[in-house]
C-alpha cells in the first residue's frame, strides 16, 4: 500500500481540484517526502490558464492529472534503496524544480502525476536524486527552503548578465560593480528579493533604481527596504511611481546625469517597460527581460542602432540552477537575506486551487501554502483584526510585529502547532 495524499491537481485549462488518493509504492530509485511549505508562483496561474498548451504540461493531463507546485520543502519519510547513502529519513529537503533532465522541459508542478508541492506527501523521481536537486536542508523554517527556489531566479538573472571588454571581448558576468541598476515593475515580491540581493550579496551596484505604478506596493517595498539602509551600504536606493511623471524616460535618465543604466531588469511583460529599459540602457548595457509572457508572440521593439554601436545587449532569463539554489540556502540560512519581504499571505492546502485561480487579482506578493493546514487566504496585514477574536492570530500578530512585519520562524511554528 503507498502514502495517502491530498493535493491540488490540474485536469486542465481552469480546472484545478483538491482530491485525496493514494500514491504508488516507491521505487528503489524514488523516495517519499512530507510536504510542509509550498508558496505560490505565477507560473501556476499561467499553466492553469493554458492547460494543455503550456509547454511544460503532459498532453494527457486530462486522464493523469499533475500535482501543481514547484516552490515546496518538507522531510524526507522513506529512501529507495538506491539512495540510501546519500539521503535518511527525517531529513529536511530543498529542491531544484528545474531538472532539464536529458533535454526535457519536465519540471515538477507542470509535468508529474506524483511529484509536486501543492500536495502533502509526493514522490521524488530518480532524476531529482541523479540531477542533484534535491538539497540537504537545515535551516530553522521550512519556508525559507521554498523561498529558496524564487530566490535562486533572481540569483540567476544576475549571474546571467554579462558585460564586455572590448580589447579582448571576455565577458565580465554579472552586473556591473559600482554601476546603476534598474528594476522596472519591480515593486512586486520577486522585485523586492532583486532589490536585496545586490545590496547584501554579489556585484555591488553604486545606484538601485526600482520603478513600478502600483503606490501601495512601492510604499511597502520602501517601509521594508528603506533607502536609509541601502545606503549605509553604499547603494543609492531610490523607488519611483511612473504615473507621477509625464516623461518616465526622462527622469529616470535624469537619475544617473545622462549616463543612463548599466543593468536593466524588466520584471512585468509589458511591451512598454521592455522598450523603455532598451532606451535606458548605458554603453555596454546589459537588458534582462525577466518577467515570463503568456502570450507566445509577445514582442518588442528595440533600438539596434544602439545595439551596433553602442554595444547594448539583451537576454532573458526563467528559473536557477541548482548552484543558485544552494547560494539562496546558504544566504538565507546566514541571514544575509530575507526572503520573507516577499511573503505577504498565508494559506492552507484548501484555499490554494481558488488563490492560483484569482491569482492576477489579489494584489497579493508571495502566498506560502501549508499543506497540512486548512486555512483561508490570509493577509499578515489581517492578523491584528483577526487576533481580537482568534489565540491563533493574535500569537501570529505578535511574532510578525516582533520581526518587522515579516513572516518568520516563530510564527511558521506557531502556526504548526496551532498554538
């Protein structure tokens, strides 16, 4: 007899369900694991919305549906004979989700019957093991392991870019140290974790410049990022609201006197932010078109004149690899970073088809699943109101006070142990 689980499944385009069976008996080369955290990425609300058109989904979803997740940690309940040396029972585990495993675009939360996060137990196919993604974890919470994955894109789109030399045409990677650096749409939760990186970690840029056109989330990236810190760091962070200026390109321009910046990343597919940064760009600039479209034909205009004789450049990048991942881990674990900016809902396993379904609409940064919980879509910002009435969230509120308004270890215990 396998391990009963209770996962949310795609059957296809809008149509997610929450179902209870039991998996298969593991293989010598699987291994069984519980699943404590799992957060939300856009990603999923794109597979939702294509189905069988998205290219990471099985064409036969409709009759072997998939488990949706890929940002997910948890123990480690039973080893298959083949990785016993390697792996034990009672571990904690990260994993890397993008397996690129002998040139297939199987990845979990897109592609497995039985391996995915949203769920609470799954089964690690042989590949994860072989790959090297799965990832000893011994952090003090369980989702900083499934921050660790969003984390590890951002790692990886700042390892992606590169700059040149031109008397012997080596590419310098990363972005440029004492340079500026641009994040448009960058108010979101995975802009917050670009903004910390740089200032924290890696190549230090001298200037951080984030724009978005949402006041409420620049409001918040500035309370939890304040450009007073950023400073005591040698960073010049500066957060600016396109709508409040007739010529964005101008002032932002403005900002570096004329020089214009040296990286750009575009975090929202919106074809005017994607031309925007192409004109921003400094000599040498390196563009990265972050943000994943839906639409396959989503395009842009660039200014190739600028690209000949000025050398600018442009590339994208989706996902980490598993050196990016293991650099989120250990960052996370020294507290050089904090993944928690990020996090601004908490959910159980019951509310999640309906959070992914809704996903565009909620305003919402990173939502964190706890697959063992049943429990509503809630706002850290609710815990206060919800605590008069509720020990649960007035111990929640409590511990998310205490650490600046984040997310944290205390209250992912708490949470756990209901009190």
């Amino acid at each position: 007899m396998g391990q009963n689980t209770k996962a949310v499944r795609l059957y296809g385009a809008d149509d997610l369900r929450l179902e209870e069976f039991e998996l298969p008996e593991i293989r010598d080369d699987e291994i069984l694991v519980r699943i404590v955290s799992d957060s939300i990425c856009m990603s999923t609300w794109k597979l939702l919305k294509m189905g069988k058109n998205h290219k990471r989904c099985p064409q036969n979803v409709d009759t072997n549906p998939i488990i949706i997740g890929h940002e997910f940690s948890g123990d480690i309940v039973q080893v298959g004979a083949k990785w016993q040396g390697q792996f034990k029972v009672g571990d904690k585990f990260a994993q890397q989700p993008a397996l690129n495993y002998k040139g297939s675009l199987a990845s979990p939360g897109y592609s497995y019957e039985f391996f995915g996060g949203n769920a609470t137990y799954c089964i690690l196919p042989q590949e994860v093991m072989e790959l090297g993604c799965l990832l000893h974890y011994d952090g003090d919470a369980y989702f900083y392991a499934s921050l660790a994955e969003p984390m590890s894109c951002i790692i990886g789109g700042y390892n992606m870019m590169y700059h040149t030399n031109k008397q012997n045409y080596d590419h310098a990677m990363g972005i440029k140290p004492g340079g500026n650096v641009l994040i448009l749409g960058g108010a979101g939760p995975m802009g917050l974790g670009a903004v910390e990186y740089p200032i924290f970690a890696g190549n230090r840029p001298s200037r951080i410049v984030v724009s978005d056109v949402d006041a409420g989330r620049l409001r918040r990236a500035e309370h939890l990022l304040p450009p007073e810190l950023a400073k005591k760091h040698g960073v010049d962070l500066q957060f600016v609201n396109a709508k409040d200026h007739d010529d964005i390109y101008a002032f932002l321009m403005s900002i570096t006197e004329g020089h214009g910046f040296d990286d750009v990343f575009v975090y929202a597919p919106v074809r005017e932010l994607a031309e925007l940064g192409d004109r921003l760009m400094a000599f040498d600039g390196c563009l990265n078109f972050f943000a994943g479209p839906e639409d396959k034909n989503f395009s842009a205009m660039i200014n190739l004149y600028n690209c000949h004789y000025t050398s600018t450049h442009i590339l994208g990048s989706t996902g980490g690899n598993t050196d990016d991942l293991r650099e989120a881990l250990k960052l996370s674990s020294a507290k050089k970073l904090r993944p928690a900016v990020m996090v601004t809902h908490i959910c159980g396993i019951d509310a999640t088809a309906n959070a992914v379904a809704n996903l565009p609409n909620l305003k919402a940064g990173k939502i964190l699943t706890y697959t063992h919980i049943n429990m509503p879509l809630t706002a850290l910002t609710d815990f206060e109101e919800l605590g008069r009435t509720n020990p649960l969230f007035a111990a929640l509120h409590k511990s998310c006070e205490a650490h600046s308004g984040l997310w944290n270890a205390e209250a992912e215990a708490i949470l756990l142990r209901g009190v």
